[in-house]
C-alpha cells in the first residue's frame, strides 16, 4: 500500500508555480489575483476559503475575501460577481458553495464570467470539457487526476467505480476519466444513492472514488485487493479530544481499506489538497489566456 500524498504534491506544484510567477514578476508582468467570494459563517467552507487565500499568499498570488452575510440578497451577490467579471485586475474568482437556501446557486454560477471561472462550474467550461476542447476543469476532478498522473497511476482500460453524481466532482470526474486521455481511458461507472448492488459494482473497481459526503461509508468489504482508493469526503465528525473540538472523517474507512489497497488517499491530505493546488493553476491560466 503506498499513501496518495496530496498534501506533498500540492506543495511541490505551489513551489513550481512560486517559480513561475517569480519569474514572471522579474519581467515586469502582472501578478496573478485570484478573488474568493463568501456568504455566510459555516466552518467548513470558512476553513477552505482561508486555506485557498494562504496558498495565493505562499504563492506569491494576489488575493481578496469578500464576505457577506448569510442573509445577502441574491441580487447582491449577483452585482458582486458581475463587479468581479469587469474588474480587469481581477484573473479569475470563485463564490465558494454551498449557497444558502434563497439564493438560487445555478444562477450565480451562469453569471460568472467563463474566462474567469477557475471553479470551472460555468456551463461553458463544463461544456467545453465535455468536448475535450481549452477551458478550466473543475478543481476537485483536476487536482484528482493531476494527483493520479504525478504517481504513474496506470488508468487505461482499468474499471473505475465512482460513487456520488455531484456537478462538483462525480459527473464531471466520470467524464474526465472516460477521455482518450492520459490519465484517463477508463471504464467508467457512476453509481449513487439509487444504484443497486453496490458492493458487488465496487468489489470489481481497479479504482474506486468515494465522493458522497459519508463518513466510513466505504469499507474492507467493498474493495478488491490492489485497488487504487481516492478519497474525496471530507465530513467534520465531533471530537472532544481535540481541542477544536472536531476532526475531518473521509468517506472510506481507511484503517480497514488501506491494506488492502495498492494506493489510497489519507484524509486530511489527499484530496484537499490537490483541490486548492488545482485553483492556483487554473487562476495563473486565467491570467496568461486573458493575455496578461
Ligand atoms: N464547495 C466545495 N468544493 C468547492 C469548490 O471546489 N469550489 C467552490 N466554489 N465551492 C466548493
């Protein structure tokens, strides 16, 4: 069993682009500035939201936080994001999600301008992606393929069972895995919460990817011996031993899963990561094809 370390990968790809935006500041070019916009207190998109802003600033990336309430109005935030698209000092933002209930999410993210969509969640990029044409990749699927491609993971012709539909990571994930691509040109299956005969499906994945938001859900019995684990959940589950007074929880039981594994992604520090790595390439991109 060999650990995915994404924490490590993603400080490696901080470091070259560290490199890249020194050199491009020597120059005399413009300093990438990625914006991140956040509505409401939550814990767990305030930690991401933080993290994704500390990268900017260990990069050498310029970065700006906007806050609003919980309560802001969506035409509030619709205005902010349009301020956003005709800022031209701004390369690229995203609106961190979940939104809250009254604000309608499809819409915020059909207003984002596509060139500066480093989320990669506007139909145009989702679309473009699609049809293996430039665009920006979601960062999640990116950060998990740039992760596989880093290790030599051998993914052509492999059956890989990805549990959970979401726009974020599995839709756009199976697409970009099933690609004649390298990574990619696997057998793709997308189960989730109505697929039948779960285990039986996971028990023949040379790779399995867990991304439903439920702690432990994948264990020993699922898994084939030398399968390849990727680990997207990240569930904060109360822990009273520790001070802050929880811990983050994946959706595979590692402990079980992990010996029978060939490769598996810890959590925290796999996936996590990779995500906020993949944000930091998309926002130099934004920069280099708006031409500056
Ligand atoms: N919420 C969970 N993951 C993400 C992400 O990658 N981007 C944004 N904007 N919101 C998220």
């Amino acid at each position: 069993m060999q650990r995915l370390n994404g924490k490590e990968t993603a400080h490696q790809i901080r470091k070259e682009l560290q490199e890249k935006v020194s050199t491009r500041k020597e120059m005399g070019k413009k300093t990438p500035h990625l914006a991140a916009v956040l509505v409401g207190s939550d814990g767990g998109s305030l930690s991401y939201v933080t993290a994704k802003v500390k990268a900017c600033e260990e990069i050498g990336f310029d970065s700006t936080l906007i806050r609003f309430d919980s309560d802001v109005s969506e035409d509030t935030l619709l205005n902010q994001v349009t301020k956003l698209n005709d800022d031209p000092n701004i390369d690229g933002f995203i609106v961190q999600l979940p939104l809250p209930k009254h604000i309608n999410e499809t819409k915020v993210t059909d207003t984002i301008s596509p060139n500066k969509d480093v989320d990669g969640f506007h139909p145009m990029n989702l679309g473009n992606m699609m049809l293996n044409l430039p665009g920006f990749l979601p960062a999640t699927p990116a950060g998990i393929i740039e992760l596989m491609r880093r290790y030599k993971i051998e993914t052509s012709g492999k059956h890989c069972v990805i549990i959970g539909r979401s726009n974020i990571v599995g839709t756009p994930l199976s697409m970009m895995l099933s690609r004649n691509t390298n990574p990619g040109n696997c057998t793709v299956t997308l189960a989730h919460s109505r697929t039948k005969n779960l285990k039986e499906l996971c028990l023949q994945a040379d790779i399995l990817i867990a991304a439903i938001g439920k702690p432990d859900f994948v264990t020993s019995e699922m898994v084939k011996d030398g399968a390849v684990i990727i680990d997207v959940g990240t569930t904060r589950v109360e822990d009273t031993s520790r001070e802050r007074g929880w811990r983050l929880v994946g959706d595979v039981n590692f402990k079980e899963v992990a010996p029978k594994s060939s490769f598996i992604t810890p959590v925290p520090g796999g996936v996590g990561p990779m995500t906020i790595a993949s944000l930091m390439i998309n926002t130099l991109k934004a920069m280099e094809l708006n031409g500056k």
